[in-house]
C-alpha cells in the first residue's frame, strides 16, 4: 500500500523517483494545470508540489563589513567559542501541495515531479 509507495519513491535507484526542478521560464504566471499538463506530456513526470525557499538572515548580514570594536569583539568571542553562526543562514522553506489548478506559478518556486 502506502508505506510500499513512499519507501520506493525515495529509495534512489527506483524506476520513480521524486526530483526537484527548475520550472522553465515560460511557465511563470501561468497556472498548475499548464506546468503539471507540460511535465506528464514532455517529461512523462506528474507534479505533485511546488516549493520556495526563502533566505533568512545570518550573522555575517547583521555585523559589519568595517572593522569596529564591538564587530571584532562579536567575531572573537564566537571564535574563542568555537561557534560557527558567521556566514550561516536559516531557509524557511515553504511547500505547496497539489495546489489549486488556477493557482499561478511564481517566479522563486521550483517542481517537485515524480519522475
């Protein structure tokens, strides 16, 4: 049944697989129905969802770029704390299942297809 289903969609190897894609350019602003009818006819993929990552913000965006005292101080304590937050940055990913036929394509949003 179901458990079966899912553990061979992401079991890699398997003739199906789920995969990740750019949608082309052509489909931005044009609705799920035309995206998901493009992927079955030239991919032979069905759409199950579409997903968008928003970039959060990290240290390295909240310190300056100069070299101040409080900065340095910043810098150096999370060093001597052996704290890797510099250059990190959180994603809130947002996923949205078979949505609406009419529901319009975005430009930040990429496929999820079971290929």
């Amino acid at each position: 049944g179901i458990p079966q289903l899912v553990k061979d969609l992401i079991t890699s190897g398997k003739e199906s697989e789920f995969e990740r894609v750019k949608i082309p350019d052509k489909f931005i602003g044009r609705s799920f129905r035309e995206l998901s009818e493009y992927f079955r006819e030239q991919h032979k993929s069905i759409l199950i969802a579409l997903v968008y990552e928003e970039k959060g913000i990290g240290l390295e965006d909240i310190l300056s770029d100069d070299t101040s005292s409080i900065d340095l101080f910043i810098k150096e304590r999370l060093k001597v704390a052996q704290k890797d937050y510099l250059g990190k940055t959180s994603r809130r990913v947002q996923v949205k299942i078979n949505p609406a036929d009419d529901y319009q394509i975005k430009p930040e949003e990429e496929a999820i297809v079971i290929s």
